[in-house]
C-alpha cells in the first residue's frame, strides 16, 4: 500500500476534500468519491479527538485507498501527538512563520531520539500489536504538512519548503489576504505575487504546493499558478451550494406551473 507521505513525494496534482462536518458519515461518504485525502480541519471546527478517531475510522472503512490528514490548531507538540497517536496518515499545521517553526513540528511528528513525540501504544500502532514495528517506521509514513499565511511567513518561505521533513506547504488564501491587508481581493497582484512565491519555494525544495478551492470555478486559476496539489471544496459549502440549487429548482418549477395554470384560466 502507497503511504500518502510517499504519494507527495513520488505524484503529481493529488486531490483532496475538506471535512469540517463531524460526522463519520460524512467522512465515508466523501472517501468514497476518490479522493487521495480527506483534511479533517480542527483549527475552526469544534471536533473532539473521540469525532476525528470516528471520522477516520470511516475512511479506513470505506473502499478505495484515501487516507486522513489532520488539520491540527497549532503546533503545539502535545496536541500533535495525541493526533498522531489516532494513527492517521498525517498533519497539517497553521501559520508556520520560520524554519525554526517547521524544525519543531518536525521534532513533534518524530520519535525520539531524533524528535520528541511521546511513545504510546494507541490505535497507530494496533494498540500495541505492531508497537515495536510502528514507533521504528512512523517518521517514514507521517505526512507532514505546513501553512504560509503570513508575510513573515512569506518571507521565510525557501527556508521552511527547505526543512527536512517537511512534505508539502499549503497557501491559506483566505488568511494569506488578510494578512496582507487584502481580504477577499482574490485578483489582487499582491496575493498573486505572494502565491508565486510560495510555488517557487516547493519547486526549489522540491516539495510540492497546494491551496484550497472552494468555489470550482477557481480550479483553473489555481492550476494555472502552477499548485502541485488542490483541496477541492468543502463539506459545509457542497451541502449548503445543493440545497440552494434544489431549492431554487423547485420554486423555479412551481412559479412556472403557476403562470401555466393563469394563463390558461
């Protein structure tokens, strides 16, 4: 079986989904549509660490070969590692400003006595049933994923795509722009310009970028920036883009079967 770490490493315009939803069903459903990764997001969601062990439990269970990545809320080391410890496919983690930062998660994602994670024998390693094989080889299967959202950030980009250990940097456009002092002005130079940077950064450190798509329409923009990967959409806006469209369907249907009916009166 392809480790996702390995897929970033080796493959090209990966795809995945963003779940904010925490419901297991959700998960499934969506690991089910092909996606080589879901992105369980816990920075702006309220998910407990019981709802993202559920919601990757339905993925594994789910048929094809999608795997999990995990948005955790910073980097701080603690949280990191009870995620880990879930035994997902890997982390994402915010707002990395410095190489100094992106070293750190590195350090958190590792286990001794190159890193700091603490050793556990939770559900990563068959609770204890592959524990031994599961605390040598973690550091060859983590996928370890880091947030430019900042000018600092910006800044340091070559120098943090450049971290070993580090497997993919992703662009947070909505934070990226109002950092910049320019939120929501998607065609604005300036965030144009920061983007290229970023994408120079990976291609430098050859690692690959990716950003997040909402809206499917920008699908070709973000292509044509040269991003090696995309997060194509988000739970909470397919449910809330399908029942506007239904919606607006029927009364559409029943406005028409209205004017019929006065028009035949």
């Amino acid at each position: 079986m392809t480790t996702l770490k390995r897929k970033f490493g080796t493959e090209t315009n990966l795809v995945g989904a963003w779940l904010s939803i925490g419901h297991p069903t959700v998960a499934e459903v969506t690991a089910t549509s092909g996606f080589d990764f879901v992105l369980i997001d816990t920075e702006h969601t309220t998910l407990s660490l019981e709802t993202v062990e559920d919601m990757s439990r339905a993925v594994d269970a789910a048929a094809g070969d999608t795997k999990t990545l995990v948005r955790v809320p910073s980097d701080d080391p603690v949280r990191i590692k009870r995620v880990l410890d879930i035994g997902v496919a890997g982390i994402m983690v915010p707002s990395i400003e410095t190489a100094t930062e992106a070293r750190k998660i590195v350090q958190s994602v590792t286990y001794p006595p190159e890193g700091i994670r603490g050793v556990a024998s939770g559900r990563a390693a068959a609770y204890g049933d592959d524990f031994q094989q599961y605390v040598e080889t973690a550091s060859e299967t983590i996928t370890t994923v880091v947030q430019i959202e900042t000018q600092t950030g910006l800044d340091n980009a070559d120098a943090i795509a450049a971290v070993d250990g580090i497997d993919a940097v992703f662009v947070g456009p909505a934070d990226l722009s109002a950092n910049l002092g320019i939120f929501g002005e998607w065609e604005n130079d300036r965030l144009d310009t920061a983007i290229d940077r970023v994408v120079s950064a990976g291609e430098s450190a050859e690692i690959p970028v990716g950003t997040l798509v909402v809206d499917p329409a920008d699908i070709e923009t973000r292509v044509e920036q040269e991003f090696d990967f995309l997060i194509v959409g988000k739970d909470t806006t397919h449910l809330s883009t399908a029942n506007e469209r239904i919606r607006e369907r029927y009364e559409k249907e029943v406005s028409q079967q209205t004017a019929t009916s006065l028009s035949e009166d």
